[in-house]
C-alpha cells in the first residue's frame, strides 16, 4: 500500500472517530474540516509562494501522484514551527489538521484567471 492509500484511509478513519465523538456530544461538524491532509513538502511539486492567510504562509503546488490539479494550503515543515499540534505523522510523512489551523485547503480551479 503506497503513502496516498494509506493516509487515505488514515483520514477517512480519523474522520470517522471524530465524526463519531461529535455525534456523541451532540455537535455538528464537516468531515472535510477534520480530515488531515498530506502537508509535507516532500509529497508536493511546482511549490510557489502566493501569499499568507491568519498568519499562515500559503504555496501553490501540485501533489507529486496527482500533478493534474493544483493547490493552495500549507507546509507542514512551516507549520511544526507556529501550530505544532496541528502537525502529525503518517507514514514518515507530515499531515496538517487544518482545522486547528481555522484555514482550509482549496484547489485551485485551473478555468478561472
């Protein structure tokens, strides 16, 4: 199983939990706020600055298994050093909780200029 499918099913699992434990406490959540997305620059191509958001410096870039769509969001490397806790690992590779961020990830949608 390569890095893409395991931390796959490590978001949609830890999406799930916590989805779970909302449910439990009676709040309601979107399960794309909780999901944790692959952050580090290792995983990412054509990375450029564009830009901060909350403090934040934001990157365009692609991910080196779908270099078809194009991103906005964070380096976890970036992250580690600001909002610790919202950094873990997946499979020697760091993800970004961006919910603890109180950003979201966007793509880029490559039809507007």
């Amino acid at each position: 199983m390569g890095f893409n499918q395991y931390a796959m099913n490590v978001q949609q699992q830890n999406a799930y939990e916590a989805q779970q434990s909302q449910s439990k406490e009676g709040l309601v959540g979107s399960l794309a706020q909780l999901a944790l997305f692959a952050s580090d620059v290792r995983l990412k191509d054509n990375v450029k600055y564009v830009g901060k958001e909350k403090g934040h410096n934001l990157y365009e870039f692609s991910y080196k298994w779908d270099k078809d769509k194009k991103y906005i969001g964070v380096m976890a490397q970036d992250i580690l050093d600001t909002h610790p806790k919202a950094v873990t690992v997946v499979d020697g590779y760091y993800a970004v909780d961006y919910s603890k961020l109180n950003i979201e990830l966007k793509e880029k949608n490559w039809w507007v200029h």
